[in-house]
C-alpha cells in the first residue's frame, strides 16, 4: 500500500510494508519506549531506509483513534488522513 502525507515529504509517498499485528504491536510498544527503537526495528526487521523507518513511526498514532497532530478523535480507519488537520495517521489497532 502506497501512503503520503500532504504535511510531510516524500511528496510522492511511500510503499507501507504487509507487517503482522504482532509486528504492528511490537513497533507501537518500541515506539511508545523512545521512537527511535521502533525506527531501528523497521530498518533491522524489516529492511527499509532510515527515511521509510522514520516516516512510518512519525504517523503511528499512540492511542488508538486520536490523531497524532490536531487530537481528532473519530479516526475509524487503518491508514487515515484526518478530516480536521488532513495528516497521515497509521490508526493500528494492536
């Protein structure tokens, strides 16, 4: 699945790896650590650019259905551009 940002670069997104739920769980958990565990576990793991990495991690949300920039409270999709501020959130349910 290719995923962009209208807030962030690239401009013309990026390709979103098929990752498990538990992997999904497991960058959540490292990234509500220090973000920069679940930036390496995406290079390490799951073989992608420290860009890739870092992009991703940016838009996991910390809570499931709150947006990461403006607090939206209403995302209801996995990959979800908020309706308020218009930003990636990757809304993983884990």
């Amino acid at each position: 699945m290719n995923v962009k940002c209208k807030n962030c670069l690239p401009e013309e997104g990026i390709e979103i790896p098929e990752l498990s739920l538990s992997e999904k769980k497991r960058i959540l958990e490292l990234k509500l650590q220090s973000p920069i565990y679940s930036v390496k576990y995406l290079i390490d793991f799951c073989g992608l650019s420290h860009m890739e990495a870092k992009y991703i991690v940016t838009h996991v949300n910390r809570t499931y259905g709150l947006c990461n920039r403006c607090n939206f409270d209403k995302l209801d999709k996995e990959y979800m551009i908020c309706p308020k501020c218009e930003s990636l959130n990757f809304n993983w349910k884990c």
